[in-house]
C-alpha cells in the first residue's frame, strides 16, 4: 500500500490520477506496462494511495520519491476497500477505537497520553515522514509497527512536535526515556482535536541528555557503529548506499527476526578506519532513510537492548 500525497495541480480526474500512479512505479520498474499490471486499487480521491504488488527492493526505492508518503504492507489484500488515511493527522477517530480500550493491552490498564517531541532533524518537514517517526518512536517501546500504528490517535507535525497514544503505565515510563522525548503527559483533552503541544521549556530526560551528549562526540574508538529507528523496507544495499560516503566499509549487516525473517529495524555498521566512523556518527545521525529517522550511535560491546516487545505482545 503506497500512500500518496495530493497529485500535482492539474491531476484531478480519476483518469489522470491513476496514470500519475502508474508514472510513479514505473519510474522504479522502467515499464509502464509493468506498473499497469502491479497496481490492483488505487484511491482517486484524498486521501490517495495505491495497492501494488512488488517486492522489498521495489518497495524501498519508492519509499524514498517525491510525492511518495509511506510504503506499508497491505493490511487486508483481500477486501476492495482500502484505508489510505493513514497519513492524515488524526490517524483515527478518539470516538470509535480507542473509547473502549486498545486491545493491546487488559481491560481499563491503558491512558490517553500527549507525547511531547523534540524536532526532528532537518528534512522531516512534511506530514508523512512526521508521522512515520512518531510511529517509529513508539515502535521502540511496543516492539511492533503495527501495534504502534494502532495506538496512535494523533499527529502534531508543524512548529511543536509530538502525538497521542494509547498506553499502560508502564509503556508509557519506558516511552518517556526514549531519545527524543521530552515529555508524557496524560492526554487531558482526549475529546477534542485541539491538542497543547507546546509545553514550554522542557527538559530533556536523563537519559536522553545522556543519548545527545554522546551522538555529540566526535572522539571514536572503535570502527563499528550501531544504528537503530530503520524501517522495515530498509535493505542492506540501502544503508550501505547511505554511508559509504565516508569511507571504506567492511561490513553492513542488518539484524533480522530468526522467526518472521524481517528486518528489527537495527543494523552494525564497521569502517575500516577510525575518521570514518567518526564522519559516519557525526554526519548521519539523525538523517532519513526511506521516510524513517535513523539514530546512529556507538556500538557498544553489548549493544542496548531496544524493547521490541513487551510480555504478551506479538513480535
């Protein structure tokens, strides 16, 4: 399922929307033939999107176009009708899914919460990219990307940054220490779509002080980087494209789910020299990569261990 952002001024009929489909997946397959065949649904009103039958590597290069939202698994390949409002800042409706408690977790454990952001770096100024690192955030807690997206009910992507969840207690102390969070609070104004994300001058947690102070060192020791926030869709040749700019690379491997053999979103990154894993760390921390913001920092002897679940959760 490609998700798409408003066609270009003077795409408005539901002929001209489709070939502006077909022209973008075909600039990745090289045949408009091939792109006419690969698309099996298309929305040809906001919001707008297409359904696609393509592999991974496909499926990262259109990622990363122009135009070009998200590219997610389609979640019901069987039913006609299709959801492509993924994007839009109200994910879902506070009166429907979430009034009666997130399935994720027991009966009255979960709260309304307002997650407070830091701005992400530069480069994530449109809605799609926003929305897709606020679901990366919380996939570090939840440990599922699918489970992120459903708890999410909220989007603040202009001057103050930041979402509302549907959490425990529990899930929502740990999100509090993720890199990037300034602050969770209980959502007070669940009702209504007008949500205070501004907050004021908010501190940094401890840990996330910690996390900032170390991407700002530039003295590196070890020729090895860890880098974690990868989308799913992200391939090896990807991140190798993405960081042997700054030197010779020995290895790029990403961890990969011994059960379900997908990406964990995690990956090792070693040089062959100290300068350019310095570079690397200094440079690319921070940068996106198939509309997800990566973090880059050093790989430790016993790397952190990131929550990609919790007890219960499916992984």
């Amino acid at each position: 399922m490609v998700l798409m952002e408003t066609p270009p001024n003077g795409v408005s009929s539901k002929t001209e929307v489709i070939d502006y489909y077909v022209e973008t997946l075909e600039r990745v397959l090289g045949s408009e033939e091939d792109a006419q065949m690969c698309i099996y649904n298309a929305s040809c009103n906001p919001p707008y999107g297409f359904c696609c039958d393509i592999d991974d590597a496909v499926a990262d290069e259109i990622a990363g176009m122009p135009g070009v939202l998200s590219v997610i698994p389609d979640p019901d390949f069987e039913s006609m009708v299709k959801d492509y409002s993924y994007t839009n800042g109200q994910l879902s409706s506070p009166s429907t899914s979430y009034t009666e408690g997130s399935s994720l977790f027991p009966a009255g454990t979960s709260k309304h919460w307002l997650v407070r952001m830091a701005r992400p770096s530069v480069g994530v100024i449109r809605k799609g990219p926003v929305v897709d690192y606020s679901v990366q955030v919380l996939t570090k807690v939840l440990g599922n990307e699918k489970d992120a997206q459903m708890c999410l009910y909220h989007v603040s992507w202009q001057s103050n940054y930041g979402f509302c969840c549907e959490l425990d207690e529990a899930c929502a102390q740990e999100l509090a220490g993720v890199p990037g969070v300034l602050s969770v609070q209980p959502d007070e104004n669940f009702d209504s779509d007008n949500k205070d994300y501004g907050g004021g001058n908010l501190k940094l947690s401890e840990d996330s002080q910690e996390s900032t102070a170390s991407n700002e060192e530039t003295d590196v020791r070890t020729k090895k980087l860890f880098v974690t926030g990868l989308s799913f869709y992200t391939s090896e040749k990807t991140l190798r494209a993405a960081f042997e700019g700054y030197g010779e690379l020995v290895e790029v491997k990403i961890i990969m789910d011994k059960i379900s053999k997908r990406s964990k979103g995690y990956a090792f990154i070693e040089y062959t020299t100290l300068e350019a894993a310095s570079a690397a760390l200094k440079e690319m921390n921070g940068k996106i990569i198939n509309g997800w913001m990566i973090t880059v920092d050093v790989a430790k002897t016993n790397p952190p261990k990131y929550s990609r679940g919790r007890p219960g959760a499916t992984t």
